[in-house]
C-alpha cells in the first residue's frame, strides 16, 4: 500500500507541442492526482527515478486535437500564446510546466493567464517570455547574404526553437524575395520562395539539393559562394567608420547586443 501511494507516473513525450498535448492528455485521462503524475521529454533524463512508472506517450492527431478544444473553449488567447511560446523552449523541463499550467488553467478559467502568483502559471509564462524575447531580438540581429539565384540566406544558432516566430516577420516584409533561415543548432530551415508561403524543413546540409521542398534547392543555397563578401567588406568599413571611438561602451553594447548573436552578423565578422 505504501509503495503503491508513492509511485509516480512519468509520461515520456516528445519535443515538438503535438506530442506534449499527447502526453497531457494521458495524465488527465489517468484520472490520477496531479501530484503523482508528471511529464517528461523523451532522452532529456538519463536516470530513472526509484518508484516511478515510465509510460511511453503514443502520438495521435485525435488527443492532440482534444487538448486543444479544451484550450480554445475555456482559456483566454494569452494562456494559448504562452503555452504554444513555451512548447519552443530549449529548457529539459517544459512538457511538465505546461502540463501542469493546464491542470490549473482549466480550473480557473480564463483568469489563469494573470494569476502570475501561482507557481505553475508563472513557470509557463517565464519560459514564453524568454522565448519571445529571443524571437523579438532576432528580428534585429538576424542578417541575410545574397547568393546566386537572387536567393537571401542567413544562418541562427539561437538557444529557443524560435524559428517558428521569427518566420512571420520576414514573410510579411520580404514576400517578394526567396529566402532561407537555416537553424544550425536543430538543423532545420525556414524556406520562403517568392511570392509563396514559407515552410519549416528539416534537412542535413549534404551539400546535395533538396527535392522534397518543391521549391529551390535550400540547402545547396545555404553552402553557395556568391558576390556577397565584397558588400559585406563595404558594410563593415561603414561599420567601423560610423563608429565615435570618444564613445565606446562595450559593457554597454554587450547589454544591447550579447555576444553570442554577433558570430552570425556581417558587421562583427573579421
């Protein structure tokens, strides 16, 4: 009886939000307590814990689905905004957050997105800020190269899988244009041709092309040699020659600008 009240049972999920609605629906279906339940990203915990019950989660469009009705009938836009921002987080512990911001949410109702006093409410909304906030620096930081074929490329080695968010932005403003945001640390692109919708692909660069995109061969883009580092060369001495040497502030750039975007921008290249 004693073993039997302690057990806890760990759902193994996936990454991508799909799965994680799978597995919180399974921990509902339980009709277990909350409290002896919890979800888990599949390969993110290597050591298994004395007294829990590891379920494997079975992906399905159908739970998937119910989820979500639950979400959009009974929680406000904002709780379905932080939820879907912090499925893209990089942090092990994700899937259990928003499990358990939904046990909660669906009990307070609409209410829940501004109860940042209960700890599971602001667990989600901590990971979605984070999230949007990489997206909203990227927006900046991000620049594009030119290659032959009037194909823009750039390269991200963001910590959030932010390319979700980051996609939007430049579809909106560059329609037009054919362009590529390749994601070096989830080996996946954003691709937009001209005129069309973009499309999130994922792909190794084999430097061979990519015939299952139906649009332009990406990859073979993102390893193209162009004309492009005679501009570059132009950007950075405007770079340098714009600069006021009597107002360097580099603890202050630094706050504005971390370091670890400037290996992808043209200006900070040597």
């Amino acid at each position: 009886m004693f073993l039997e009240e302690k057990t806890m049972t760990v759902y193994v999920c996936g990454p991508e939000l799909e799965s994680i609605l799978c597995g919180i629906c399974d921990a509902l279906m339980s009709g277990r307590d909350h409290g002896s339940v919890r979800l888990e990203i599949r390969g993110t915990n290597q050591d298994r814990e004395l007294f829990s019950e590891y379920v494997d989660v079975e992906e399905s469009q159908e739970k998937a689905g119910r989820v979500l009705k639950a979400m959009e009938k009974r929680l406000s836009w904002d709780s379905l905004r932080r939820v879907y921002a912090a499925a893209l987080s990089c942090e092990p512990g994700r899937a259990d957050a928003i499990c358990r911001f939904l046990t909660e949410a669906f009990r307070m109702g609409r209410a829940a997105a501004d109860r940042l006093q209960d700890g599971a409410v602001y667990e989600v909304f901590r990971l979605s800020r984070r999230v949007y906030n990489e997206s909203c620096r990227l927006t900046e930081f991000i620049r594009f190269s030119q290659v032959p074929g009037n194909v823009l490329v750039s390269r991200i080695g963001p910590e959030n899988d932010v390319l979700p968010l980051v996609s939007p932005h430049f579809a909106d403003r560059m329609p037009g244009e054919s362009w590529i945001i390749y994601d070096e640390n989830r080996r996946k692109a954003s691709v937009h041709p001209a005129g069309g919708d973009w499309l999130i692909l994922h792909q190794e660069l084999t430097g061979g092309e990519n015939r299952e995109s139906g649009a332009f061969p990406w990859s073979a883009c993102l390893q193209a040699q162009g004309d492009e580092a005679a501009y570059q060369r132009l950007w950075r001495t405007f770079f340098d020659a714009a600069a006021i040497e009597a107002r360097r502030n580099p603890a202050c750039q630094r706050t504005h600008l971390p370091l670890k975007y400037r290996r992808y921008m043209t200006e900070f290249q040597d």
